[in-house]
C-alpha cells in the first residue's frame, strides 16, 4: 500500500523515479522496490520520500475508513484544518470547495491527474 501511494505521489509531481532517487537521495532501485510491494521502506526513508514530494510523511500512513461515519468523521477534521464548503450541483451532486487557494489549486491539479 505504501508502494502504490509513493507512485501516486510521485506521478502526481511529475517525476520519475530516478528524479524521485536524486532528490530523496535513496537509491533508484530502492524506490523501484518500494513502488513495486517487493520492500517496505523504514522510516528514515519513507521520511526522506516524503521531504522530497513535499509531503508530510502521515500521508504514508493507512486510514481504516470503512465505513460511512468514517468519511464524515474525516471529513468534519478536515473542515476543522482547511475550512470546505459544500454545494449542491444543478444535478444533485454534492460540490466540495475550499476557502484555501492552495487547497483549491491542489484539488484542481489532482482532478486534472485523475482526468475528472
């Protein structure tokens, strides 16, 4: 799982893995290994990983959402951290929006990744 998200992350900043490599400082074919499930990394790395995508290393770390009450439970700490509003679209779908231009900006980027 820590594999998958480190490539998520890391195809999401745009780089490869070698550029991933030189700026984590950790072996390309280390990070190979870490994307691929064949390793784990230990926490000294996985923090180095996340310093070089500019990520906080929690990112890395799994939730148990399961179950509905686990969303809203998330999503009322996330309010809490970043302030979102939430619309009603034309269709009936629920519109998440945040008051934080940075937050807005990264959801905006990471829509155009995941092609919505």
């Amino acid at each position: 799982m820590v594999g998958k998200k480190i490539r998520a992350f890391r195809e999401f900043r745009g780089y490869s893995q070698i550029q991933l490599a030189e700026l984590s400082g950790i072996n390309v074919g280390t990070i190979r290994k870490y994307e691929l499930g064949i390793r784990n990394p230990k926490p000294d790395q996985l923090e180095k990983i996340a310093t070089a995508l500019g990520l906080n290393v929690s990112v890395f770390l799994d939730f148990n959402i399961e179950t509905v009450g686990d969303v809203l439970s998330l999503l009322f700490s996330i309010d809490d951290s970043v302030n979102l509003s939430l619309a009603e679209t034309p269709d009936q779908k629920v519109a998440l929006t945040f008051d934080n231009p940075t937050m807005q900006d990264f959801f905006r980027t990471w829509c155009q990744f995941k092609n919505v």
